[in-house]
C-alpha cells in the first residue's frame, strides 16, 4: 500500500479542488481588475477604490448567497443527512465586507466614521452590516429559519445603497431587490443542493425539486435584468461605456449558465447525472456574481450623454 504525501507518493489535488481555486482566481481578477479593463478607451473617469470595492461587494454578495442558499435548500432537501451549516458564516462574511465597505468609504472621502454613518450610504452599509450580523446568530441557533427576516434587511439595504436613483427610485430599488433575491436562490441554492448530492451519494429528487425552484428564480433573473437595463444604459452606449462593456460579458457568462442549467435539467430527465453540468454553472455563476458587483463600480453611462 502507498501512503499519499511524505511517506510515499506525492498527492494530488482533486479536479475539484483545481476548479475551485481557477474560479476563485478568476473571480479575484475580474473584481480587482474588470474595472480598468472595461473603462479602457472610453474616456471615462477612474472610480476611487474600484477594484477593492468590486471585491468586498462580491464578496458581500457570495455571503448573502450562501446563507439565502441554505435556507431555501433545507427545505428542498426533504428527509436525510444535512450538509454543515454554512448559512451563520455567509452571513458572517457578508457582515465583515460590508464593515469593510464602511470603512473603504471613510478611507476614500477622507471623513471620519461618525461623519461617513450620517451619509445615506453610511447609514445603509451600517444597516446590511448589522443585520448579517445578526442573521449569522439566528442561523447558528435552534431555529436557523429566524435568520430570514435579517437577511432581507440586508437585501433591501443593498439595494438601495448599490443603486441610488433619483427617477423612479422605488422601482429601481424594488427590481434590484427580486433581482438579488433570485440570484441568491439560484446560486446558493445550487451550492448547498450540490453539497446535499456529494453527502448523500446522490438524489435525483432533490435536484428536482430544486430545478423548480431554480426555474423561477431564473425568470425572476430576466425580467429584472432586462427592465434595470432598459432604464440605466442607453443604447447608443452599449460599446462605448464601461458598463455597457461588463454588461454584454456578463449576459453572455448568464447565457452560458442557461445553457448549462438545461443540459442538467435534461440529464436529469433522462437519469444521467445531472452534477457534472450542474458544478461547471455553479462555477459560471460565480463569475457573474462578481460582475454583477464590478456594474455598481464602474461610472453611470448615462453621464456619456450630458
């Protein structure tokens, strides 16, 4: 028998591991660099700490995710084993960036943090903080499903902080807030179903019951995409914009996601395995999670036009 490592043959990461980390580095370049790459050429001004900003926000919202996730996902996972609870540190990891939001801000305009929480921006960071925070408590007590109420807190303040609008405010906010909502149920619920799949060696009713769900977040997904960018990017910038430009690359990553999440769908039906497509859209839609945050950084194409 070969013993793995110092005492016998060298071991290997897993194709897992290997994915993992090259989604992760991925999702760091795009956070840390998509902002310089998408502005170059269209004369728009450089946003103060995008890069940083873009990661925290991805950050923000992978936490929001994974703790959204879980708590669709136990429903949806009927009788068995339960993976870990991993809902107390998304919400834990959504708190810290937007803390580091918080502070980003006080850093970049150069006000002191009691000046930066009477700024509605300040004062909606303030908010999500403390409500993942709290959210993070409640999914680690006897009754994780509490953790609901504070989790949409966050998700409303999010919204209305990610995107201030002067014209028709409530109905911006509320697109972004369904927006956030399904995009959450769509990626975290992926993630934990898969994470109930791996512990169970299995579970084609699982993964059916998901695909529903998944069905209608994915509708949710378009119809708010597509109205929010009807109203904040004109066409005539579509090319020339650094939002139009992130954009179309992360409609083109959402195109794939769909694709992929048919391909399960119909390996599904068919009584194949439905997981190997299913892992690579996760991936996917970790990328696309981090351009969503890279479009709250980069300028308002709508300036182009004044």
């Amino acid at each position: 028998m070969t013993l793995p490592g110092p005492l016998g043959t060298p071991s290997r990461p897993t194709a897992a591991a290997v994915a993992a980390a090259a989604v992760l580095a991925l999702v760091l370049a795009v956070a840390l660099l998509g902002a310089g790459l998408a502005r170059t050429g269209t004369g728009e001004l450089r946003m103060p700490a995008a890069g940083t900003t873009a990661l925290l926000r991805s950050l923000l919202v992978a936490g929001l995710a994974v703790a959204v996730g879980e708590l669709a996902g136990t429903r949806l996972a009927g009788a068995g084993p339960l993976p870990r609870r991993w809902a107390a540190p998304g919400a834990l990891l959504a708190a810290a960036s937007a803390a580091g939001l918080l502070l980003l801000l006080a850093a970049v305009s150069g006000l002191s943090l009691p000046v930066v929480y009477g700024l509605r921006e300040g004062r909606l960071l303030l908010v999500t903080a403390n409500a993942c925070a709290l959210a993070a408590l409640c999914a680690a007590s006897r009754r994780p499903a509490l953790a609901a109420l504070p989790l949409a807190a966050a998700v409303v303040a999010e919204a209305l902080r990610a995107h201030p609008e002067t014209a028709g405010f409530g109905l911006g906010t509320g697109l972004t807030v369904v927006h956030l909502t399904a995009a959450s149920l769509w990626t975290g619920g992926l993630l934990y179903v898969l994470r109930v799949l791996r512990l169970r060696g299995g579970g084609r009713e699982v993964l059916l019951r998901y695909a529903r769900t998944a069905a209608v977040a994915y509708a949710a997904l378009a119809v708010t995409g597509t109205l929010s960018t009807l109203r904040r990017l004109p066409p005539e910038t579509v090319l020339t914009s650094a939002y139009g430009r992130v954009l179309l690359v992360k409609l083109a990553l959402f195109g794939g996601a769909s694709l992929l999440a048919l391909a399960a769908r119909s390996r599904l039906r068919s009584g194949a395995d439905a997981r190997p497509p299913a892992r690579v859209e996760l991936g996917v839609l970790a990328v696309v999670v981090a351009l969503s945050a890279l479009l709250t950084v980069v300028p308002d194409p709508a300036w182009l036009l004044l």
